[in-house]
C-alpha cells in the first residue's frame, strides 16, 4: 500500500489507542457522572416520528434531545417517541444490538483537553422505541409512516442516500398501496409475493407508498366537509 496510506491508518490506531486509554482513565478516576434510563412505564410510550437512517448521530443528537424532553415533560412528549426504520443490509446489525438492548442504549460525552482534565457523562436514552426493516416487510414500513398517529418522517441518510434513484421496486410498492395490499398485516406476505421487488425499495418508495395509502385511506376535506 501508499506510504500515505499507512501513516493514515497508524495515526488512525494511535488515535483510537488514545480514546481508550482516556476512556479508561475516566473510568478510574470516578470524573464519571450518569443519567440513568427515565423511570417509566415505557408502554405508555407512543410512536410519532418515524426515522429512517438510525445511525450515530440520529442516536446521539436527535434522540438524546427527545430523551431529554421526555425526562423535562413525560405528558407532552410520550405521543412522540421514534419508531426507525433500515432499509440497508447493514442496518441489520444495529435493530438486532438495540433490539437486545430493550431499545436502551448510552451517550457517551466528554469534555476537556486531556485524559487528565476530562469528565465524562453517560446519558441513557429511551425514546427510540423500535425498528424495523423494510426490506424485511414492505407493507409494514408502508403502514407504519402511513399510521395516523405518526406525524413526522424524518431522514438522516447521508449525501449520497438522497441522491438514490426511484426504482421499480418503489413503483411496485406505490401501486400496491393504492389497490390496498398495505393497509393489514394479512397483506404483509401477499405484497412480497405479488412484487418481490417491493423488498428493495429505497426510503423514497416506501414514504411515496405511504403517501398514497394515506390519501386514499383518508381523503383531505375541502371546505364544506366534502372529501377530496
């Protein structure tokens, strides 16, 4: 390999080595200060974002906010927990460590210059309820962002994930959406039977398919209460 290239990946395990030892040193010094998991009965928790890309800094940023509103005002935010949806091969790893964690996973911050100076505080998050993979369900993923009760969809799928293409797996899952096949679970299987496809759509069919099960579901009312 390049010269470059292992100066790269040697500065690149000096600095992990680094993040280790200072990490180790807090740990010891007992500069460590912990929010634990909110005590709550998570059932009352309620879906109202469905996110999709539930990478490192959705987890860190968007659901720490939320966890911290949740912990400020319990009534007000329980109806707007996170429910995240994969729709990448590589996404499989990360439902199946959160699913093993009940869903409950650590934020890590720190702050000074130095081993020596650092503090460290763990914050335990709960506010990302599940997730799932819509390569797994289609329908599913459909009927989810299709939900009433979900009122935002939002993204975090890097530069390259909205440039992605419509493809015809996003068509097949339109259609089928708007001839119903999504709207139970008794059409999960029938969906994937009728267009394998469907299980490569990428985020853009899967909110467009729910898109239209929504208009067709429940139809906009124009002025005078007549629906659309």
């Amino acid at each position: 390999p390049p010269a470059s290239y292992s100066v790269k990946t040697s500065a690149s395990d000096a600095l992990r080595d680094a993040h280790a030892r200072s990490f180790s040193t807090l740990a010891m010094s007992g500069s460590v200060t912990r929010a634990p998991a909110l005590a709550c009965d998570r059932a009352e928790l309620q879906t109202g974002i469905v996110h999709f890309g539930v990478g490192g800094f959705h987890r860190s940023h968007q659901q720490a906010y939320l966890d911290e509103l949740l912990r400020l005002d319990f009534e007000g935010t329980k109806r707007w927990c996170t429910t995240g949806v994969g729709v990448l091969d590589f996404d499989i790893k990360m439902r199946d460590y959160l699913r093993a964690n009940d869903f409950v996973y650590p934020v890590v911050s720190r702050i000074g210059e130095t081993p020596e100076q650092m503090t460290m505080h763990v914050h335990e998050v709960l506010t990302l309820r599940d997730m799932i993979l819509s390569f797994e369900n289609p329908a599913a993923a459909v009927r989810l962002l299709a939900s009433p009760t979900t009122k935002i969809v939002s993204l975090t799928i890097t530069e390259f994930g909205y440039r992605v293409p419509i493809n015809d797996g996003d068509r097949a899952l339109v259609r089928l959406a708007l001839e119903g096949a999504t709207d139970d679970a008794e059409g999960d299987a029938r969906c994937v039977e009728a267009n394998p496809l469907t299980r490569g759509a990428t985020v853009f069919g899967v909110v467009l398919a729910a898109l239209a099960s929504r208009r067709r579901l429940r139809p906009r009312a124009v002025p005078g209460g007549f629906p659309r």
